[in-house]
C-alpha cells in the first residue's frame, strides 16, 4: 500500500488553510487552533514548507506564514516532496544502491515508467485544486431492463 505520512496529510490541511485566506499571514497558534493539529507539529510542518519554498515567513510582531506563491503554482508532489523526500515506489526509482537486486533485474525499467506516471499525477494536481470543495460523483442507476439485454 501507498501511504503518505501523518506530517504530509496535516501539510496539506495546513496550506489549505492558508491558501482559502491568502490576504494576510497566519501564525502557527492560529492554524493549530482551525486544523486541530498540535502546535509543536504546525511549528514543524511550516518549518518545513518555509525550507522548501512553498510558504514564506514575516518575523516580528506582525510576522507569520503566507504561501511562497499562487495556489495553482503549488502542486501536490512539491508538498509530498517537501515532507517525504523524493517520490519513489521503489529503491531503484532513486538509487540502485539500496536494491541488492539491481545488478539482475529486468523490470528496472517499468518502475521508473511507473514512477514517472505516479509523479506526473501528482505533479498535475494543485494545491488550488484541493480547496476545490469536493462533490461526490453523481450515482448513475440503469434499469434492470438494460442489464439483461
């Protein structure tokens, strides 16, 4: 299973916040108090996304932390990035100094096509799309007549 971690998850929820009030800094007190995410972990996380150039922070009495850039030009990999490190399925997809089996693999190749896709997905994604409020599909319901023809 693919699985992003906590820190990840509460990125994104922290950056939505910001990115839905982009008129002013938001303060790590504050988002801890909306999100519901701990304060030490909000103060990490957003040290974390200011390092990576997502957020930008203001100090002094004033100061807090606004996005580095548009929503639309944020998107979900450079979050993912940012906290997780590169995005890799496999070992070889970095480096085919963890694999001891590089040396006679012969589907080296398709992980990296595979990577490449799961990357680029996540790369077409923004952080303006996931504010986006969600609608659930429409349920399509075809008559049992139309089952059994």
């Amino acid at each position: 299973m693919l699985k992003l971690s906590k820190l990840t998850d509460y990125a994104t929820v922290i950056l939505s916040v910001i990115a839905r009030d982009q008129s002013r800094v938001h303060v790590a007190l504050e988002l801890s108090r909306i999100t519901g995410i701990a304060l030490p972990t909000v103060s990490k996380i957003l040290k974390i996304l200011t390092k990576a150039g997502v957020l930008a922070s203001v100090r002094g009495a004033k100061g807090g932390y606004s996005l580095a850039r548009e929503p639309e030009r944020i998107s979900v990999a450079t979050v993912i990035s940012a906290l997780e490190g590169p995005i890799a399925l496999t070992e070889c997809t970095v480096s085919h100094k963890g694999c001891d089996q590089a040396s006679g693999c012969r589907i080296q190749g398709r992980w990296h096509l595979l990577n490449d896709r799961i990357a680029q997905a996540l790369e077409s994604v923004s952080l303006a799309d996931m504010i986006v409020p969600f609608k659930p599909p429409e349920e399509v319901t075809i008559p049992v007549s139309r089952l059994f023809r």
